[in-house]
C-alpha cells in the first residue's frame, strides 16, 4: 500500500526528516535531482533517529548522530561500526510534489 508522508518541499536537498505512517518511524533522504530515498528511522544499534544524522549525497548514506555509524540508503545496510545490523528499507514514489512510501499490507 502507498502512503503520503510529506511533500517534497519538506526535505531540503542533502537533508533527511522523520514521518510517521501506520506507526512506522521512517526517515526519508534527499539526495536531488528528484531522488527520495526511505529508510527505518530508528538506528539498528541503538535507539537513536537516523533522520537527525547527516546524509552523504555522493555515498548515498545516512549517519546515525549517536555513535556515528553509517548506513546504505538504497539497501539499509550498514557500512561503519558500531552498527552490525541493516536497518530496514522502503520503497520511495514521487507523484508531483507528494512523497509516497511502500508498505507492506
């Protein structure tokens, strides 16, 4: 099912931000050039909102602001310590100035 969670307005390029659909913290990316990517917002190693972290537009990552650790936007996996774990992905749809995240029924 596709759910609106913003506008694109609402993320400035190289940003990321939180929105919350069917209880699901998510943080969503942008990376330019139309590009959204979606991810769990809550860090796999510990309880902290990656969408306060920075985002890498060239690496295409996000950085958990509590102990650093960086994560793949396009597959949630982790790519420094301390986090072993991925952090789940979600598929991002961009209808006008709507963003839109995939989630499972």
């Amino acid at each position: 099912m596709l759910v609106e969670v913003g506008k694109t307005t609402d993320i400035p390029e190289g940003e990321a931000r939180r929105f919350v659909a069917n209880r699901i913290e998510i943080a969503v990316a942008n990376l330019g050039n139309g590009t959204f990517l979606a991810v769990d917002d809550i860090c796999s190693h510990a309880e902290a909102s990656v969408s306060e972290g920075e985002v890498d537009v060239d690496m295409e990552t996000i950085e958990c602001p509590r102990h650093g650790s960086t994560f793949d936007l396009r597959t949630g996996q982790p790519k420094t310590l301390p986090a072993t774990l991925p952090i789940v992905t979600f598929p991002v749809k961009v209808d006008g100035d709507r963003i839109m995240i995939e989630l499972e029924d």
